[in-house]
C-alpha cells in the first residue's frame, strides 16, 4: 500500500511541476536561462520537486540507508509543503488569478499535494525516531532560500513573492515578514514532533 501510495503521489507531484514549468516557458518573455533560474526561485516549485523525488525515492525503495529514508526527512519536508500551503491559501490566493490549466496545476502544487504529504506522514512516518533536536536543522532549508532570493534580488531586481520585494516593501518590513514565517516554520515543526510522539 505504502508503494502504491508512493507512485501515485510521485505521479501527481511531477506531474504539477512539470506542467507548471511547461506554462511558465509558454508565458515568459525573458531569456530561457532566466526563466528557468526564477522558475526555480519559487519555494512553491523547489519545495514540490522535493516531495516529488521523495514520493519517487519511496517508489524505488532505496532502502534503509537513503537520506530520504532517514527518520525525520518525511517530517521536514512535511513541514515544508504544509508551509507551501498556508501562504498561498492566505497570502497569495486573494491576488493570484490562474486561468485554464494553470487552475488544476496551481491546486495541486498548493493544496494537494500539502495534504497527500500531511497524509502519507501520518501513516508511514516513523514518529518515535524524530528528535527534537533535529528541528533547527529543518530551518536550514527556509533560511538558505531566504538568503538566496534577497541576495538575487539585489542584482535582478525579481522577488518570487509580493511579501519578500525589498524594493517595494523596504528591508525592515521584509525582516519582519521573514521572522513571522520562520515562526510558523518552527511552530509547525514542532507540533510535528510533539503530535508524532503522542500519536506514535
């Protein structure tokens, strides 16, 4: 079952980013190098390839010894695409309007595969090998994007999200955004461990 799961969701996952990155090649005007460098600036789109190579890791069954089948990977990237979710459903679907195709792609990147994720960790995590102390590692990940697209941004001008643009929002209120989604990152982490370990 956990196999099955596993292509099925792997097939969804590529399947959103793929389409998506079809439609953004569509729509752009800017170099392909560029577009393929901002595609790949969105936390959206890193963060859903990252539960695609998952799901696809658990297809092949790499075995115990993987990285991704090391305890506490499912719960990070859990962490991650729940993140992914919150914001859009928030922040970013009041002012974001997709047409056509974009529609199904933008639901399944935003919406389900946040909650396949949610679901398949809930069965198949192993719970009572996640330690606390592995939560700062998780926010490696988030804080080394920041740094990226700031850092980027500075030189190209382009902010993946309205509430990261330096240029438009001043650094000050960038700083405080930046704090209140690391909150939220480390709350949900959190929660992930403390319900992992009464559910286990």
């Amino acid at each position: 079952m956990k196999k099955y799961s596993a292509l099925i969701f792997a097939v969804i996952a590529w399947f959103a980013v793929i389409v998506q990155f079809y439609l953004i090649l569509e729509s752009q005007s800017n170099p392909i190098g560029e577009t393929i460098i901002r595609f790949f600036s969105y936390f959206t789109i890193l963060t859903n390839t990252l539960v695609a190579c998952y799901f696809s890791s658990q297809v092949f069954e790499l075995g115990e010894k993987s990285v991704w089948n090391k305890p506490g990977m499912l719960t990070a990237i859990t962490v991650y695409i729940i993140v992914v979710g919150i914001v859009y459903q928030i922040v970013l679907r009041p002012i974001w309007n997709p047409q056509g195709l974009a529609i199904l792609v933008d639901e399944l990147l935003h919406s389900v595969n946040p909650l396949l994720v949610l679901w398949f960790w809930w069965l198949y995590e192993e719970k009572s090998k996640v330690e606390w102390v592995q939560v700062p590692y998780w926010l490696l990940y988030p804080f080394f994007y920041l740094i990226y697209i700031l850092g980027r941004g500075q030189f190209s001008g382009f902010y993946p999200y309205p509430f990261m643009n330096v240029t438009e929002l001043g650094f000050p209120m960038v700083a405080l955004n930046s704090l209140v989604l690391f909150a939220v990152f480390l709350s949900l982490s959190g929660m992930l461990v403390f319900l992992g370990r009464k559910i286990q």
